[in-house]
C-alpha cells in the first residue's frame, strides 16, 4: 500500500512558538520584523515553549513505526535553524528536517506531487500545498474548523 509522506510544520503545530513571537513583537512595535528576527534567541524561546497537544510522544510514535515524516519549517536566521534542530534531536526526534528560508515558499523546498502530506496552521501554506498537488491538514490548537481542509488539533489522528 502507497504510504504517503507526512511533512510537519513546527512553530504553532509542534511547539507553541507562533503565540510566543507574536506575543515577544508586540512590546517592540517600533522595530521591523526583520530587526526582530535579527535579535530574538530562539534558545531562549524553544526552551521556555510548550510542547502542543503531545506532538512530540506522537512524532516518537510515528518514528518508532517507521511512518514517513519529516518537519518542515520556515526560518529566518541561522541561529532559529540551530536552535531547531537542537531542540528536535534533544527530543530524540530523528526524521529529516526540511528548512525554508525567508521569501520561500515551502512548495519551492519540497514539491508535493505525490500527494504528500502537509499538517500546519497556515491556510496560506496549505493553500499552496494544494495548488501543488499536495494534501493539506490544517492544524488549529483550539480546533477552529476551516470550510477547505480538514482540522486536527492533535498529531496522534494522522500518525
Ligand atoms: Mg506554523
């Protein structure tokens, strides 16, 4: 039976970063995104950020089922990348990661043309997942249903 890969998105799905960065940027409504990315530790961010939902044990248990997964995640400086990977590997989760850089789109990383899978909590990620062929799962905390995709608010229906 075709499996089809599974590609997860970090901040927001996985680890509840999202929240946080909008949260730390608004007390510097001064300075430009790009300013605030330059400066933000994201060692200090992934280590005082939840875990969403039990994403970890589940990508634990997919990985320990040989489940094809890998993350995919936007970043905006080497310093989020390292911090990332880190993170993930300190966690004992060893499937690929796939890093997008600023002014890319995922689709342009990998191309979903098989029908992969991609779980995030972007509509406009999913949405250009779809136009590229791909399956999008759109994962929302709180469980906020969205009319074009399917809505999970936790990894254990998918894996
Ligand atoms: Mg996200």
């Amino acid at each position: 039976m075709f499996e089809r890969p599974i590609f997860i998105d970090f901040d927001g799905v996985i680890f509840d970063t999202e929240k946080r960065v909008v949260q730390q940027k608004e007390q510097l409504p001064k300075i430009s995104w790009e300013e605030f990315f330059a400066t933000l530790d994201w060692f200090k961010l992934l280590e005082e950020s939840k875990v969403i939902n039990d994403a970890v044990d589940y990508i634990l248990e997919g990985q320990e089922k040989n489940k094809k997964i890998a993350i995919l995640t936007k970043i905006h400086t080497l310093l989020e990348m390292q911090a990332k990977v880190n993170k993930l590997r300190n966690c004992n989760i060893n499937v690929p990661i796939l890093f997008v850089p600023p002014h890319v789109k995922k689709t342009s990383i990998y191309l979903p043309n098989n029908g992969e899978i991609l779980i995030d909590d972007s509509i406009k990620n999913l949405k250009d997942w779809k136009e590229h062929g791909g399956v999008g799962i759109h994962f929302d905390e709180n469980l906020n249903f969205n009319s074009e995709f399917q809505t999970i608010n936790v990894l254990k229906k998918v894996l």
